[in-house]
C-alpha cells in the first residue's frame, strides 16, 4: 500500500472509532482502537522519508510500538492491573519519544515552554495525588515524563508542539477522571480519544515534514537538528 492509501486506512479507522465513542459501540470502539497505530505506521513508513538507520526513527518506531502495546495490553488484563499496564507502556512510550526529539533536534525547549509544562504538571499534581494512592509514585513519573516529552515536541516545529501539547491534554483526562472526584466531562472516552489521534497524527506530520524539508544532499553537520 502506497502512503495515500494508509492515510485513507487511517482516517477511516480514526473515523470509526470516534463514532463508536459516540455512540457507545464498544465492541467496535476496543476493535478499531487496536487499529490506530498500525496504520499510522503504515501511513508513516510508506512515505519513505524517515532514514532508517537513524537514532531519532528508530526512537520513534519504538515509541510507536510501545503505543500500540499500551492500546492493546490492558484489554488482555482486568481491573487495577489493566491500568498500570497502560501507564507503563505509555511510560516506556513517552521515553522512546523523548529520546526521538533529542536525537531530530538536539535542541532544549524555550524558558517559557519549559514553565508552562511545569505548571501543568504542578496543577495535575495537586488534582490527582489525593485519590492516586498506592499508584502515585508511578502516576507522578509518567506525568514529569509526558510533560517532558511534551516541552520537547515544541523544539521540531509548531505542528509536533501541538501534537505533544494534545499528548498531554489526553492523558491528563485520563488522569483527571481516574484521580480528581469532581471531574465531570460529558464524553470524557471521545475526548480522550480525539486528543490522543490528532495527537499522534500531528507528531508523525510533524517528523515526516521535518525531513521532507531537508534539502537533498546537505551536509548532515550543516543542518540544525538532524541526528
């Protein structure tokens, strides 16, 4: 499959399990879910733009695979263990994506980025540690880890910055909704769910167009960011 048919997968995959959230389909939703990853690799991958022997693609690629595990695992397990599936993989996860912008870019985020992300933290901290209980110490890693990779993405281009700023937003509703008792969102799964694709989709467009624009034949020393 060329990449202008895995973008089409995608957004048809993406599309019907968003009105599975909707509409409380799910059999459909779990299904479809399962789904999103792959076919943004494949997506991904048919572009033929990432170099693939490369730190920051093979960092990417795990960050995906670890994606995926963290969509996938937790349907296997039941209960307590089923989220702590899904938080570890998303750790690992956000690890891989950290380590990717460092390699594409080798660059810190901005003083305010950086201040941003860490009241974010500080404010979901102050939400979620009273209700996280015996789960706190790995809740409070993930989320300095998300916030991270979050202020990262903002140093490849403003569309990874979305991307990774919607990466954090997803999960803080799933924080939120797990830990703070006064949450009350109405479609808080759809939410969740269309924060976290157009997170991922932004982040992917946002690699892919980083070394789209590379010009041919650069000398790699000579172009800021390439790893």
């Amino acid at each position: 499959m060329g990449a202008r048919s895995w973008r089409v997968a995608l957004g048809l995959v993406a599309a019907a399990h968003l009105l599975a959230q909707l509409f409380g389909a799910h059999t459909l939703a779990a299904g479809t879910q399962v789904l999103l990853v792959p076919t943004l690799a494949g997506w991904v991958w048919s572009a033929s733009l990432l170099p693939a022997r490369s730190g920051s693609t093979r960092a990417y690629a795990a960050a995906l695979l670890l994606s995926w595990l963290g969509d996938a695992i937790p349907r296997l397990v039941d209960g307590e263990a089923s989220f702590v599936a899904m938080v570890t993989f998303f750790l690992l996860a956000q690890v891989c994506f950290i380590g990717a912008y460092l390699l594409l870019v080798r660059q810190w985020p901005s003083l305010p980025v950086m201040a941003a992300y860490v009241v974010v933290f500080g404010a979901l901290y102050v939400l979620c540690a009273p209700g996280a209980g015996d789960l706190l110490v790995l809740v409070a890693v993930y989320g300095l880890l998300l916030v991270t990779a979050g202020a990262l993405s903002s140093t490849v281009s403003l569309v990874t910055a979305i991307g990774g700023a919607l990466f954090v937003l997803s999960d803080a509703l799933i924080a939120l909704h797990r830990f703070w008792y006064s949450y009350q969102l109405p479609q808080h799964d759809f939410l969740v769910m269309v924060t976290y694709i157009a997170a991922q989709v932004l982040i992917a467009y946002g690699f892919l167009r980083h070394h789209r624009a590379r010009p041919a034949g650069t000398p790699r020393r000579q172009v800021r960011g390439t790893d």
